[in-house]
C-alpha cells in the first residue's frame, strides 16, 4: 500500500498547475468587455426595431422584448 501512495504523490509531483499570464488575464478581460458591450448595444437595437424589421428577421415581439430585457453579461 505505501508502495502505491508513492507512486501516486510522485505522479502528482510531475503535473503543475499552469497559471494564465498577467497578459492573458487582460486579454481574456479585455474580450469579455468586448463580449458584454457588443451584447448590450444588439439588445438596444433589438428593441428599437420596428414590427417590419422585426418580421424581416423572423423574431417575433415577444421574442425580441425578452432578449432585450436580459442583462449584458446573461448570454
């Protein structure tokens, strides 16, 4: 038994975990911002629409009212 808990604590001594880079985090940041902005200014639109429009994309009233009222970071 104490045979296979070292096999087991050596096998874990050879995984690391890996960390982003500082400049990961921000790009990551960066494109979720991007991400969540580019989601609110479509549900602006969206709202905006009129009926025509609306039918010209095949999204109903409803539909578009309910996609238009979720908040920017709900996908």
């Amino acid at each position: 038994m104490l045979h296979h808990a070292s096999k087991i604590g050596s096998a874990r001594a050879g995984t690391r975990l890996s960390l982003p880079s500082p400049m990961q985090l921000l790009t990551r940041l960066s494109e979720l911002l991007a991400t969540w902005e580019r989601r609110a200014r479509e549900r602006r639109m969206l709202a905006e629409m009129s009926p025509h429009m609306l039918k010209d994309l095949g999204v109903t009233r409803s539909d578009a009212s309910a996609e238009s009222q979720k908040p920017f970071w709900q996908g």
